[in-house]
C-alpha cells in the first residue's frame, strides 16, 4: 500500500516540522493519495490526533497546529483528501475541485485509518476536522466509536451561510448537471490570490499572507472553484447528517466549535446541531472567521483551548511507550 517517501513542501515562512513520517497509500480507484506523520518527541505518546483538512487545502496548511499537538505530547496523522494537496487531482483542470461521489472521500478516511493510523501511530484516537474534512467525519461518526475515542469539528460544513440560492435549489442544479454528465464543470472564476480585505476566512493578515505565499510559490497545492459535482455531493451529504436518525446513531462524544462571523458556514446551524444529539455540544468563537486555526490568536487560541480541554480523554493507564524513545 505504501510506496516512495513523499517531501513536505517548506516556504520560509512556514517550515515542516521535524521529526516525521511520510508515504503514499492507495484509496479506492486507485488515487494515490499523500500522508503524514508527525511524532512527538516526548517519552510517552498521549495519543494521536487525526487531522482532517477542509476543501483546498494542504498538509502544509497544517504545520503551525501540528507543533502545537506534538509539544502537547501528541502525534499528528493527516492526508491530503483526494483531488488537492499533492494528491491524485480528478479533473484535465489539476485546479478543478471536484469530487464524483462523497463516498470516495468516506472510503479516502476509512482506508487511512486502517493502513496507516491503526498500525503506525499510538492510540488513543482522536480526531479533529475542518469544514469539509467536518462533514466527512460526522457522515462517518456512526462507524468511528471502535476506533476514535473523541472528534472535534471546526466550523463543520453543514449549511451554508448567506447563499443567494436555497440549498435545495443549488442541490437540483447540481445534480442536473451530474446527470448529464456535466459534473465537473466549474462553478465560478478563479480568482487567485484575494486581497486581504474582506476574506472569508482569517482576520489574521500574516497567516493569511503565509498562506498565500505557499500557494504562489507552490501553486501544485491549490485549488480553483469546485465543480458542480462537488456541491452536489456535498448539500446531499449535509441534508443526510444533519437528520435525527444519523445524529442519535452517533456514539463518539464531539464537540463543534463554530465560528461567530463565518460567512462560509452558518454558525447558528452548527449551535442548533450541538443541541440535537447525545453525543455532541457545541460553542462558538464570536468574531472569528472560517478558518478558526488560521485566525488571529485572540480566535485560534480560544478555538486550541477549548480542544486542548476536550482531547486526549482522560487515561487511567499509562500512555504506552513512544518507539522514538525505545532502546535495544
């Protein structure tokens, strides 16, 4: 499954961290898709965080949070979704963001988790995911209480916020274009890179500028507009998640933390959602945007504080050894 080493990308601005693993592993269809692995230097692992990315981005994107887990005595797994990052892109247009059916990112996390987290990183499992990568683990979330011991979702994707069109418009339209074989169209401009000025994501003007900077300069890593495939699969999925059917099956505890001035995801969605199954609550960042590990450190560490409170579980039982720390 695993094949040659695959290289982190550094910029100046935003160096890997050290001591890590990567590779490649083969999903369903083939795709290769990138991982890795990040390993804390303490003398026993806490556990591991499996970070699930939001739509366009990157490992990369991540190295900021990662050392904040691996300090915290945490390891770090991660991947690039199918069809951004270095993985295998779906589309002739590598900027296309798109995906054919949701069920290949279930199967991109579920075959992640058997090939690569179960038997190289140290339990206990928990997960935390971002917007997109938030509704590929609450789609799951029913079949994660063996294997991830608590899961927190960061501005989950859920309902959108303030668009034009109702949802189950946009869903029709989708689905129209996906039934004439017309899936992968593009639906809006590529417009990279935006100002500064009223992005949707940070309220941070240096994290933003790092980001962006990764992109110019490694432009292999982003993306362009989804396809209309891709809102199509994933308004599908948020209608199927948000039922009370698929919430009461949902056994592992999770917490939400949406973000108070996200104009991507409504945040009065994800309040309403905290209050509508067992297993979950929710809190909410006033004034922060989308990208709440992105944000300015008056939003990003209130958002680290509140996971820091909720992950690893507490441990009866010593952590297990880490290998790193191993002798003979």
């Amino acid at each position: 499954m695993k094949q040659d080493a695959a290289l982190l990308i550094e910029t100046e601005k935003n160096p890997a961290p050290e001591n890590h693993v990567t590779g490649w592993f083969e999903s369903a269809g083939g795709k290769r898709l990138r991982y890795a692995i990040f390993k804390s230097r303490a003398v026993r692992a806490r556990g591991t965080v499996v970070l699930l990315q939001g739509r366009n981005e990157c490992i990369e994107k991540y190295f900021e949070t990662v050392r904040h887990f691996t300090d915290r005595g945490l390891w770090v797994a991660t991947f690039d979704w199918r069809g951004q990052g270095l993985s295998d892109r779906l589309t002739r247009n590598p900027l296309r963001g798109h995906v054919r059916r949701f069920e290949d990112l279930q199967a991109d996390l579920s075959i992640f988790l058997e090939t690569i987290v179960l038997p190289e990183t140290r339990l206990p499992f928990c997960m935390l995911a971002h917007s997109m990568g938030s509704l590929v683990a609450l789609s799951m979330a029913p079949q994660l209480s063996n294997r991830i011991e608590r899961m927190v979702l960061l501005a989950p994707f859920i309902e959108l916020s303030n668009q034009r069109l109702p949802s189950w418009m946009i869903r029709a339209i989708g689905g129209f274009f996906r039934l004439i074989g017309l899936g992968w169209v593009g639906t809006g401009r590529d417009r990279f890179p935006r100002e500064f000025e009223n992005n949707a994501l940070t309220t941070d003007r240096a994290r933003y500028a790092r980001n962006i900077d990764l992109y110019t300069q490694h432009p292999e890593l982003r993306l362009g507009p989804p396809s209309a495939s891709w809102i199509s699969q994933m308004l599908r999925t948020m209608k199927k998640v948000t039922r009370f059917e698929h919430l009461h099956s949902i056994k592992v505890p999770t917490l939400l933390i949406g973000a108070g001035n996200d104009p991507i995801v409504s945040s009065r969605s994800i309040e309403e959602l905290g209050n509508r199954f067992r297993a979950g609550r929710s809190i909410i960042i006033d004034g922060a945007r989308h990208e709440l590990l992105q944000e300015a450190d008056r939003y990003r560490l209130a958002t680290l504080s509140a996971i820091d409170a909720f992950i690893p579980p507490d441990q009866d039982d010593e952590p297990e050894e880490s290998p790193l720390n191993r002798t003979g």
